[in-house]
C-alpha cells in the first residue's frame, strides 16, 4: 500500500535512507514493535536528514530561534517489525511549503514494505511560538541536495 504522489514533489528529491535495529525497548511483550516506536524512528530519521543537510537541531534553537514540529501524523502500518529485525527507514520530502513541508516516511525490511506514513512539519519562531518560513539557506539545501 503506498500514499498517491503529489504533485507539488521538489523535483529529483533523494531519499535518506537511515538503518534501525530493533532492540528489545522498542518492542511490547510480544516481542512486536510497539506503534508508538514507529514515530520514534520517523522522529530520529527526519533529524539524520536534517544533520546531513549540515543543520543541527540545537543550533536552530540557539542560533536562529526556530524549531520543527510535528503538525500531522497519516500512518499504515503494514506488517509487523520485530525484535532484533534490521531495517530502513527511507524518508522524502513530497512536499515543501514556506513554512512547513511534508515527508513522505516507509520503512522496509528486506524489501518489504512495513509502515508507510506522511508527516507533516511546520517550521516555528520559538520565542512566538507561532509559524515562521523556513530559511533560505535551508530551503535550497532541502531542494538541491543529496541527502543520503
């Protein structure tokens, strides 16, 4: 099952593909990935994205008083990850906005396609707490560079 592709995808967008191990914490008693470990990975893959752009999220805090924040979740989970498994977790912009933007998340294993989301990011002014537009420099790094 896949998401319909939007029309508004930044053209030639790579992917970031980042590997998850899962270990015995992400899973319940059954030793099944717990639904709530699946928006932890999307969480720590969108953050290993950002830093290969060469953007750290506490830098943006401190130096540009912005932050990213979930606005949206839209999640299928698919088949179940479990313990011990190895995984990738493949994240794509499918689309970008002047102050938020949307991910398109899947994670695979072996090929197999297990959880398939699309999260929504708005970008924030810390200090207002309110939506501010994603900086220049940021915009042409997420449109133009190759993240994996």
């Amino acid at each position: 099952m896949r998401f319909p592709s939007p029309s508004s995808s930044p053209p030639g967008q790579a992917a970031h593909v980042l590997p998850i191990r899962i270990y015995y914490e992400d899973t319940d008693a059954a030793g099944v990935v717990y639904y709530a470990s699946y928006l932890r990975f999307c969480e720590r893959a969108r953050t290993e994205w950002l830093r290969s752009l060469g953007f750290q999220q506490q830098q943006l805090l401190t130096a540009r008083g912005i932050a990213f924040v979930v606005r949206s979740v839209d999640a299928r989970f698919l088949s179940p990850a479990r313990l011990d498994d190895a995984l990738e977790l493949v994240t794509r912009i499918v689309e970008l906005r002047g102050a938020s933007l949307t991910f398109e998340q899947q994670l695979f294993r072996e090929g197999e396609l297990l959880f398939d989301s699309r999260i929504g990011i708005a970008c924030i002014d810390t200090l207002r707490n309110r939506p501010t537009p994603i900086p220049q420099d940021m915009r042409i790094s997420m449109q133009t560079s190759n993240p994996t």
